[in-house]
C-alpha cells in the first residue's frame, strides 16, 4: 500500500512543526512509518511506502512554490514547472489533464492545493489536527493520526445504499476522517480548509452541446493511446533477478510461483472488449513492451497476456478462444492461468487489511492468483462498462432533450431479451417518470423505502434496467439490515436533502451514472489493496482523468445504442492500425462470474456460516447473525437471493475481524500512541479504536 500524507497548520502552531515530524496538541511529536520526505516544515509532505523512484517527482520554482506528482504521470518536468506557474494563478483544472494516473499536490507560501481524480480511483481524505488539517491519499493513517472511532452511520449506508452520494456524503469508515468528491480538490490556506470544484458539471436545465460521435471517439482513442504510452514511456525498476531453481521451470516461471511479477509490461487478455484493447494497443505501440523470459521463444520485445480460465465453473470455450486468436499477435505471449476450487470467491478468507471495506475482498485471492502470473506493470481493463456504457437513467435524459427516437433501438434490444410487448410501454413510462422527478422526491422516496423495508425488484434484465431508472435505490445488502440500521440511513437521506437544497443540478442519468463510476473506482481501488503483489503495479487508464474526460464528451444518443461500448473501442482499434478482430469480439461475459460466485459460496458455505456464528455486524447492531445465516445457506442451495449483497456483507464482515486484529499504527511518536485495539465492538459508543495499524506504508 502506497499513500502520501501531510498538513497544514496555523501560523500559532506552525513553528512546531518541522521536516522531522509534527508536535500535536497533547505535545506528542510523530511522523509516518517508512516515508520518505518530499519537503519540510511549515507544511511537511510525505511519500510512504514502496514507490518507485520514478512515480515520486518533485519540481520547485523556489523554496517555497513547489509541485509533488506522485503515480504515473506523461507530464515532463518543464510541463510541471508550467503547471505550478498555472496553479498560482488558481488553474487547478490544469493539474488534471496530463496522460496517466496521480496525485498532484501543490504549495504556493503557505497555500497548500491537492488535487483529487475524476473517477474516485485517487480519493484525498483529511481531518482536523493539531490546530489545522492532516490530508492523506489513505484514510486509514488520518485514523491512525486522531485516534478515530470506527464510524457505524457510514458503515450502514455502505450496506444499505452504496451507489447514492447522498447517503455516503462525505463520511469514511473512520468517525471524523472525510474525503473529497472526485473532480474535487482540497485547498489549505494555513491550516484553513476549502474544498472546489475544478471540473464543469451539465446543467440540469440546460443540455450540453451534442458532440460530433466521430470526433468524440476519436478524442477517446487519442486519450488512450496517451494513457498507454505514459506507462510504457516510464522508467521500470524491477529487479531481474532469478529467484532461484525450481526444477522443470525457467525464470519467469519461477518468479510467478514465487509471487514475483515478470519484468517487463503485460496486460489482461480475454474476450472482453476493454482489457483486450489495452493489450493489443499496448503491443502495437512503439517501444519495448517487455522481455519473456524462460520460454524458449527467442522473442525480446514481446507483451505479456493472460488470460484466467476457470476450471470449476466452465463456460468460457468462446471466450478463451477469442483470447488464443488474439494472442496470435506477433508481439504478444500469451498464459493462460488455470483456476479450480482454490481461487473461487469465498475460497480463501485471509488477507492483508484494506484501507477500507469493499466487496472486492471476497474475490482478492481469485485475482491474485492471476496477476501472480503477470507483469511488473500490468495493464487491466477496469473501469470501462462505467465510463463507455450508457447506465438506463441516461434514457430519462434523453427524454428531457426531446430526443425520443433514439431510445427506439435500446428499447427494442430489452423487449427482444425479454419477449415481451408491454415492455417498450413500460420502460418509456418509467423514464419519463424519472425525468419528471425531483431530485429530493427521489432521495426522499428511497428513505421511504427503507423505512418501509419495501426491496422487492422485477428481475431480469428489463427489470435491472426498471430499477435503474430512479434517483437512489437500494443497495443489495439493504434486505438484511436491522430495523435500527435501515433508520439511520434513511435519517441521512433526510438530512442530505435539507442540506443540499433542490439537488445535484445535475440530470438524473448523467448523476447516476457519476455515482457508479466513483464506487466501482473505489472498489478497484480496494482490490488493487487486496490483491497486491509485491514488485507489481496495476494499470486502469479507464480510470484516468483524460479518458474520463473523453468518454464523457461522447454522446449520450451513441453510448446508449446496444453493443457501443465493443463499437467504440473497435474504432479505437482501427484508428490504431488494427483491424483483425475475432468474430464474437466484445460479446458480453456476466454469466460465468455470477456462476463462479454462487458455486463458491456453495463451497464455502461451513466456513461463512462460522464467520457470522458472533459476527462483528452484529455486535454493531447492523444485522441479525441468524438472518445473514439464513440467507447464505439459502443462496448456496441455490435461492435467487442478490448474490452480491451477500458479498458485501461477507467483505465488510472479513474487513472489520482484520482491523480488530490489527497491531501497530502508521506512526512513530510517544509510546502512548502505540496501543491495541480495544477488545470487541461496543456499539452504543460506536468504539472500535482504528489506532492500532497493522500493515505498515
């Protein structure tokens, strides 16, 4: 795990702090466990943990005008020295537009600016200290920092509705540590907080200028082809050091038996259009991907591919054998990892603590066993469905821009699906409905529903695309709150409305589809945690701020077509040269995850059952331990139970048993600071200290 962190005091307190550490208001002098110092007092900043040398850069214009860029950026240093002149004159939106995925983080005097990502992949979270405000890319340490009790009202809304912003607002798992919104920055004049907007935002009354399509998928493909070169331009600092005999196996063989990434770049490869692209864009680049090495091949300049076959669920013949046609790339080499019992969700429970709960964890080890046999760089395709695809609420948005004839072809493709002839009918009138709801009767109509524990939802995929077309629904997990839990929420919902006003200003579909690219960012992010391999960094240029900016420009009449997402990054492939594809290219893959899922929760049924025999959840008051039994018991037999409700409170269950075990902190100070966890969770104090750390940087 990798985080930045640093403050900003007040001119009382600023002489206290220095390059050293920081002298907190108890008088207690700490810094971070295993950083490294990018500049001093009076507003220090720190990297922790294990960053490369190259994705820790820091240009100054003098002592103290200075910019800190840490990730993959495909700016150069003169281009960073223009951003801080830009950013002393409050450009903050030029801090964002450079190729890759980082963190800038700006002082000019004692005005200190850090700049959040777009999608939410990048979070800043902060928290008052020491007379002033401690920011970090890490909730945990600010935890660590203030002592923070663990904060149960978020952890419900995680549960009950984690897809509506107005329900999270701005709150963590940790009582008093809050993060930005993505698009945002933080900005600390001496201590003083200010949280701004540097992205424009459609308005709801006023329709954004359509796009031409062919531009604007050209825009995509060029912001692509940067995010991939940025990461194949940097510098790689990965040891190639044989780790060492193993009979039968070359070197690359045995640093992925190991757990040890192959030098060089690799990327997913499967049927799927987005992770696909990356690959084959990556290898068609100029450039050296990376060297196999261990194969025999006599190839140097050669991608790494793999693609996951799993064994104990099946079904994926066409899916492997698109990937084998697309392996034939010369400058690919392609690996198929095998999967069986061992890597199903729910298969195996351990792992390293996160620095938040996400539903990401019941399913790390099944992708840990794939990037094990990965790359050091790694190029994966998350984040695309989120930011190419058309969620249905965009269909009420067409409606409020008279454009009705195009929501012929989408809706025609439901009816198909569904067979049926009333379901033209019944789509149209729920977007239409929905484009003539308020913003606060929608937020207020989901409180309502949790009130009323009123879940129920048609299936199918008409009925996902039904329950799409509002405001806020409930989450998966929602149906086995408690009573007590389900209020709270609701309670939030309230209050978020009389503290927003009329809502968003913004429309119905452009804001949820907003909402779901911020929480599958943020779970990413999780995995990305959970699933690390030492050496090892995972690439998601979706996620990145300009392909983000480039598929927003696309226009809603072209991304809610059925198929666009394969279309256009299909054009995206013959702008780049290529063009032999295999048929059944970017056909859609969801059956084979679903059936993993409910064959490894049937596998793993005994041990979940002994996770919730006394789970923590409950001891909290956010469930009932014989409901959430119940409920896994009838989803192993087989009941169509939400299978992913299940999974987050399984994730959220696992999250809080390894932050209990938790022994440590992120820093070094007094010995007072360095205590236990408290035993249990005592839920009317809503206690369960998050001072003790476990894993450090």
């Amino acid at each position: 795990m990798r985080w930045l962190v640093g403050w900003s005091s007040t001119t009382a307190v600023a002489a206290e702090i220095g390059s050293a550490g920081a002298t907190g208001s108890d008088g207690e002098t700490v810094h971070p466990v295993g950083s490294q110092l990018l500049w001093g007092d009076p507003d220090p900043l720190w990297a922790v943990g294990d960053w490369r040398p190259d994705e820790v850069r820091v240009v100054k214009a003098d002592a103290q005008n200075r910019i800190a860029v840490l990730g993959t950026c495909g700016a150069s240093d003169e281009q960073l020295r223009l951003g801080l002149f830009a950013a002393r004159g409050g450009a903050l939106r030029h801090l964002t537009n450079w190729p890759g995925s980082y963190t800038a983080v700006v002082q000019v005097g004692r005005r200190v600016t850090v700049c959040g990502d777009l999608a939410g992949a990048r979070p800043v979270f902060y928290t008052p200290w020491a007379g002033g405000t401690a920011y970090s890319t890490a909730a945990l340490p600010l935890a660590d920092l203030i002592e923070a009790n663990l904060d149960f009202g978020h952890l419900a809304a995680l549960l009950a509705a984690p897809d509506v912003p107005a329900a999270l607002h701005d709150s963590t798992p940790y009582d008093g540590v809050r993060r930005i919104p993505p698009g945002h920055a933080l900005i600390l004049r001496a201590g003083a907080r200010e949280i701004a907007g540097y992205e424009p935002v459609a308005s709801l009354a006023v329709a954004a200028p359509a796009a031409d399509p062919d531009s604007a998928v050209d825009a995509v493909r060029d912001a692509l082809v940067d995010a991939v070169r940025a990461r194949l331009s940097a510098p790689r600092h990965v040891p190639d050091i044989d780790p060492g005999p193993v009979p039968g196996m070359g070197p690359a063989e045995r640093r992925a038996a190991r757990g040890m990434p192959v030098p060089g770049i690799g990327a997913d490869l499967s049927g799927g259009p987005a992770s696909g692209t990356l690959a084959l864009l990556a290898a068609g680049l100029p450039g050296m991907p990376g060297t196999v090495l261990g194969h025999g091949t006599g190839a140097g300049e050669r991608l790494l591919a793999v693609t996951f076959n799993d064994l104990a669920v099946g079904g994926r013949e066409a899916e492997l054998e698109r990937a084998g046609a697309l392996a034939a790339n010369p400058r690919l080499h392609h690996v198929v990892v095998a999967g069986g019992e061992e890597t199903l969700p729910y298969a195996d429970l351990d792992g390293p603590l996160t620095d938040e709960p996400g539903p990401s964890l019941v399913t790390a080890a099944r992708h840990r066993a794939r990037l094990a046999s990965g790359s050091a760089d790694h190029f994966t395709g998350y984040g695309a469905r989120q930011v190419l695809d058309a969620h249905p609420a965009r269909l009420a948005d067409l409606l409020m821009d008279r454009k009705r004839r195009h929501l012929v072809r989408p809706v025609a493709a439901l009816a198909k699906a569904d067979g049926s002839v009333l379901v033209p009918a019944r789509v149209y009138g729920a977007a239409r409905k929905l484009a003539r709801t308020p913003y606060r009767t929608g937020v207020e109509s989901l409180a309502s529903r949790l009130m009323d524990r009123r879940f129920d939802e048609p299936g199918g995929a008409v009925g996902a695309s039904l329950a799409a077309l509002t405001w806020a629904r409930p989450g998966p997990a929602a149906r086995w709150l408690t009573g007590e839990a389900l209020a709270e929420v609701s309670v939030r919902l309230q209050t978020a409305t009389s503290r927003n006003g009329v809502g968003p200003g913004q429309r119905p579909g452009d804001y949820r589809a907003r909402a779901a690219l911020a929480r599958h960012a943020a779970d990413i992010r999780i995995l990305e945690q959970a699933a690390e391999i030492r050496s090892q960094r995972l690439h998601t240029p979706f996620l990145d701020n300009q392909v983000v900016r480039a598929c927003r420009a696309l226009p809603e009449a072209l991304r809610v077509q059925p198929g666009a997402r394969a279309a256009i990054l299909r054009t995206v492939l013959e702008g780049a040269g290529v063009t032999d594809l295999p048929p059944g290219w970017g056909a859609p893959t969801h059956a084979p995850a679903a059936a993993a899922s409910r064959t490894g929760l049937r596998v793993a049924v005994d041990p979940l059952m002994s996770l919730f025999g006394t789970p923590l959840l409950a001891q909290a008051g956010l469930v009932e331990a014989r409901v959430v039994r119940k409920a896994l018991r009838a989803a192993s037999e087989g009941e169509p139970l939400p299978l992913d409700g299940l999974a987050d409170l399984v994730s959220l269950e696992l999250w809080l048993h390894r932050l209990l075990a938790r022994r440590g902190t992120c820093w070094t100070g007094t010995p007072a600071r360095q205590r236990a966890v408290p035993e249990g969770i005592k839920p009317q104090r809503g206690a369960l200290g998050a001072g003790a750390g476990g894993r450090r940087g």
